[in-house]
C-alpha cells in the first residue's frame, strides 16, 4: 500500500511495487527521490543502508536498502543490492520513531559522536510527524487494515513473536492519532477503538 496516491505521479512511476536490484541501478525515477527534509539527510549521509525517502512531488514515502549479499553470491564479485518499496505514512511514523530509539542510545554511550546527529534527527522527525498528523484519518485506515488482519494468527509460529510486537507497535502509534482524527470520523473511531481493544 502506497502512502499517497501515485497512479499518476510521474516521479513515482513504475515505484508501486518492491524493486530490487543485485547491481548499482534502480528505475530512473527512483534516482528522483529525496529524503524528506535536510535534517533526516543529514543522519542518513552516514548511515546509508537504510533510509525514508520521499517523492518530491506527490509526497509518497518510500524505503530505500542496500546491502552486500555476501556467501555464494559474492563468491567472484563484489555486489551491492538495493531495494527501494512503497511505505504507509504509519509505517514511516514507526520506522522514525525506532531510528530515533537507536540515535538516542548511541548518543547517551558516545555523546561526543552522535549527540548532534540525534539533535538533528529529532528535529526533521518532529518535521515529518507534524506532516503526518494532516493524514490523520490514512493513517487510522492503514492501523486499521493491519490491526484487523491480524497476521500475527496466520504467520508460522517462528514469526509470530514478531508480527505480534510489530501489531503492538502500530497499536500504540494509532492511540496517538485517535487523539487528533476529526470527531466526524465516527465509524473510523469506533472500528480503531475496536481493534485496539483487540490487541491490548
């Protein structure tokens, strides 16, 4: 699921689908992406492995890896993968928050290296969190669509400790947004409200 409407976005073109890639190339309009503000780009000039990226025109997130196989792949070259996959607003709310996390801790055992990195970081997060909330009733959908699936009961039982934290995690993000969605937005309210009941 895209975080915005890109069927006719011409940045986005040919990104609606995961894309990945065992060399140096993505889709040209993948090329076009940016991350969301100066100071997320400034952590992400550093830890290049994986990072939020944004279209520029239409506002879709998007998630960008790279790795190097290694094992047998790597055996006679050297390789760099990538991948680049659409991402929902409540997941790019997620993914901040646990980059975050991670800042912090750094930050608190070698504050000479990373307490400016996380300053930074904390203030583009807080920047893209303020745009988030002005998609407050996508965001309840997507809570919704993951909520009532409930994977976690459909997963083989070695993944299920792990889609269970994942549900929780989107538990507690929707919890934040029940607090700002638009009083009008009664059915929303009471179906998140349900599911969350659910989870908790």
């Amino acid at each position: 699921m895209k975080s915005a409407g890109t069927e006719k976005c011409p940045v986005c073109s040919g990104l609606e689908e995961y894309i990945e890639t065992a060399d140096y190339s993505l889709p040209g309009s993948a090329e076009k992406l940016v991350p969301p503000n100066e100071d997320l780009e400034y952590y992400y000039r550093i830890s290049a492995d994986r990072k939020i990226l944004k279209c520029p025109r239409c506002a879709s997130f998007y998630l960008y890896c790279q790795w190097e196989p290694g094992g047998s792949d790597d055996a006679m070259s050297t390789s760099l993968y990538r991948s680049i996959s659409p991402m929902k607003y409540i997941d790019v709310h997620r993914l901040l928050l646990i980059d975050l996390e991670y800042l912090n801790q750094r930050a608190l055992m070698e504050p000479e290296f990373y307490s400016e990195t996380r300053d930074r970081f904390r203030k583009g997060v807080e920047k893209e969190l303020a745009f988030l909330r002005g998609k407050t009733s996508v965001i309840i959908k997507e809570a919704l669509d993951i909520l009532e699936k409930k994977n976690s009961l459909l997963v083989a039982e070695v993944y299920r400790e792990r889609e269970e934290a994942y549900e929780r995690e989107i538990a507690a993000i929707a919890k934040e947004y029940l607090e700002i969605i638009p009083e009008q937005e009664q059915t929303l309210i009471l179906r998140i409200r349900t599911a969350l009941e659910n989870i908790c």
